[in-house]
C-alpha cells in the first residue's frame, strides 16, 4: 500500500495536487492502478472552444489590412480570457494527466502570437498529442499557424530562406544544441521554404517558393522537403535523449540522472516516441518515489495557482487580476518570455516573487491589501506597473478543508495539515509553526493554520 507522501508525489507531478478526501481514497490502491486511473481518465482530449473562428462567414479576399489590425486589437483581452479559461480547465477536467502534459509542451514548444484564435488552435493542438507520438507532434507543431508566425517561416522563401524554425526545431524542439551544425540550419531551412499561414490563419504550401534543390542534411543527401527534415531529426536517437532529458528535469528531479535518462531514453526511441509509455514507466518506476526525488521542485505559478483553486476554489472577482498575478510571478500563459520558453527551477523564486507567494494565502483570507510591483516582461512597461490587491479581491471556499480536520484532535491538527501539504523532508519544520491556537470564541482556527501551512516556503516545494 502506498504512503500519503507517495501518493500526494504522484499527483503533485501526474496533475497539479489532489485534496485530502481524494488522496485518502487513493492509498487503498497499488501505485500501478494510480497511475492507470490518471491515464483512463485522461484518454479523451477534449478542446477548448472558447474564441470562435474569428473570420466565420468571411471571404480570404474580403479581409483587409485594417481588419487584421482589429483582430490584432482585440486579441490581447481575448488572450487574457483564454488564459484564465485554460486555467479553470486544469483545475476541474477530470484529465488531469493529458492538461499537465499540455501544460509541459506549451513550454517545450513556446509560442505567442498577436492572434488569440491561433493560440488556441495550437492549445487544442499539443492537447490532442500530448499523450500520443511525439513524432506525430512534432509534425503537426512544424505546420502550426502560430509557430509558422512565431518563427517567421512566413518569410521563408526560396531565394532568401529564414533560418528561424530550422534553427529552433533543432536547438530547443528536439536534438539540442551541439548536435548539428549551421550548415545543417541552412539546409533544412531550405527545406522549410514555401511553408507559410494564409488569410484565414491555416497552413499552406506555396510551391512556387519552395527549393526543390538537393540538400545536404545530418549527413544525408536527397531533395529533402520539410516533412523528411523532420523525418531525419527523428531517426536520430538523440532526439529521444534530449527529450527524455527535459521530461526527467521537469517531472522527476532538475539533478538529471543520465543513467536512468539513458535507458528511458531507449526504449522511448525504440516505441516510436510513444509518450504515454515514457510517462507511464517514469510514474511507475521506485525511483520516481525516492525521498531526493519527493518535494524537490519549485512549483511553477501555474501550478501554485492551479493548487490554491483545487484545495480552495479560489477564484478573482475580476478575471484579469488572475492574469495579474501571473505577470506578478514571473509566468503568463501564452506570453512565454521568449521561444526557449520559462526555465523554471530556481528561476521562479527571488526575493520579491518569494514575498509574493509568502502572502497569497494572506490575500485568500481577506484580510491584507498589498501592492507588488510586477516582473519585466518582454511586451511590458520596463517601469514594472505596480498592481494592486485588495482584500476581496479573491474569493476561497475553504469548508471542504475544514470538514475534512474536523476530526482530527487538537494537539496533532497542525502536524496533520503538514503531512497533507508540505513534501519538502525538512526536519526542522515544527507543527508550531502554523499552530493558530484558538480564536475568541475558544475555537480553533483551522482555516487560519492551513493558510498559514500554504505561507510556508516549503508549499513552494512539490
């Protein structure tokens, strides 16, 4: 039987944490069903249709120069809205595997475009492969409309070929830096060319601009077209290693052990870059349950977001101070700050995103009014807009947690509290710490000692 400890490790990484209730009904399983449960659950992928086709009932050659500008326009709200739709979907969807997997390639495969609806093509997108191929992914993300754009294969033509996705789909989608060379870039951009995003925002080949010539390639020679590139990239078993590599840093442990990488890497090679087995081996493996493996990673702001709304129901009363607060901690959906996307790790936490999430919990009780300054963003103000938070600004439902300690005596409710939230092994974590003792009508305050658990810099800590 598996210990609450293993099994919060396993959902903490698998999804974004669990409430107590479904944790307690989760230890009378092996950890093999756990982990078949999150993988059944997760097999339909289901999109988000949030925006609607921007351009229903519209002709490609009606659509004007001034109209894109309108799109443009409205696209940064509708960003912001998809945004916090996404958000609740990872929250409440009873696929909580195939959303954490989204949510690994929208980093892997870091986009933003100036088109909300193409985000959310891409979105529904990785979605629909994120447990399949990563071959099949691979393929589909080379003719996404938003990575065409983000990259500017756009302005990839024959007789002056752009090098962007080429460089990009080696250096950070797959083989990794190192592991080609620039004229490898050359080539395979020349193979992109004539690969460009019509009017209507889909994908189209433009034959006219694409070389046709002989290309030299990983070595190989042929008149290689975009789709035999990719091809080339994948019969390179590199590929499987810098892949296997970036999902053990991400859901496993950041100090990579390149033996255990190596073997996984293999057989994921040799599955035909089949992700589910990838994961399902990790997820089931002893070593993903060793304690230096438990509680070893910074949660990212989504995933701290995420928890707080599973374990609270926290919501914002406006929609847009959600997307504040993840400009605030240095992560906003659909803004990566740059194409190799966030690099997570210690990057998260410095002395004023630590503060931050320190006081979250506080903002959750109603009763602290804060102003933080944001961190510079890429598409921001470099003056850091301060943004403010008011008591009230969120709201929590925090009864669910209170019933569920109901029954637990006094004098072993904060040593309780700490088992079902901190997975950090810090020994010098003393239940005094968050012990609230009692309010003034001489009853405890358990909703105050459980805010107080998740202020604790080791909440941080998944």
């Amino acid at each position: 039987m598996a210990t609450r400890r293993k099994v919060q490790h396993l959902y903490l990484r698998a999804a974004f944490g669990e409430i107590p209730q479904v944790i307690d009904s989760a230890l009378a399983k092996p950890i093999d069903q756990l982990v078949d449960d999150l993988f059944v659950s997760s097999q339909p992928s289901r999109d988000i249709n949030y925006l609607p086709y921007p351009l229903e009932d519209r002709e490609e050659k009606k659509l004007s120069g001034l109209d894109l500008v309108v799109l443009f326009l409205k696209s940064f709200k509708d960003r912001e809205e998809l945004n916090n739709e996404w958000i609740f979907k990872m929250a409440y969807t009873k696929a909580v595997l195939r959303e954490r997997m989204t949510f690994f390639w929208h980093n892997h495969f870091a986009t933003s475009t100036p088109f909300a609806y193409l985000m959310q093509v891409q979105n529904n997108m990785l979605r629909r492969n994120a447990l399949g191929k990563f071959s099949d992914m691979l393929y589909a993300v080379a003719k996404d409309p938003a990575m065409i754009l983000y990259l500017n294969n756009q302005e990839n033509h024959k007789q002056h070929p752009n090098e962007n996705f080429a460089r990009e789909v080696m250096e950070l989608f797959t083989l990794g830096r190192g592991n080609y060379t620039e004229h490898d870039i050359k080539e395979a951009a020349r193979a992109f060319t004539g690969w460009t995003v019509n009017r209507k925002g889909e994908y189209e080949f433009h034959e006219n601009e694409h070389d046709f010539d002989e290309k030299e390639f990983l070595g190989k020679k042929g008149n290689f077209n975009g789709e035999e590139v990719l091809a080339n990239i994948l019969e390179n078993k590199q590929t499987a290693r810098f892949i296997t590599t970036k999902i053990y840093s991400e859901f496993v442990n950041t100090d990579v052990n390149q033996q255990r990488v190596e073997t996984l890497a293999d057989a994921f090679f040799k599955s035909g870059y089949d992700i589910s087995a990838l994961m399902k081996t990790i997820f089931t493996s002893e070593w993903f349950y060793d304690d230096e493996n438990i509680g070893c990673k910074i949660a990212s702001p989504v995933e701290l977001i995420v928890r707080y709304k599973k374990l609270t129901a926290m919501e914002f009363k406006k929609p847009d101070k959600q997307v504040e607060l993840q400009k605030l901690l240095g992560m906003v959906l659909f803004f990566p700050p740059n194409v190799a996307g966030w690099k997570g790790g210690k990057t998260w936490i410095d002395s004023a995103t630590l503060m931050i999430r320190m006081n979250i919990p506080k903002m959750m009780l109603k009763n602290f009014d804060a102003e933080f300054a944001a961190k510079p963003h890429y598409e921001m103000n470099p003056d850091k807009p301060i943004e403010k938070f008011k008591a009230g600004d969120i709201t929590t439902d925090w009864k669910d947690l209170v019933t569920y300690f109901s029954t637990v005596e006094d004098n072993d409710l904060a040593e309780t509290i700490l088992e079902n939230f901190i997975q950090s092994n810090n020994v010098n974590l003393h239940p005094g710490l968050i012990d609230a003792g009692k309010d003034s009508n001489n009853k405890r305050d358990t909703i105050r000692m459980i805010a107080r658990c998740m202020s604790l810099p080791d909440f941080q800590m998944i």
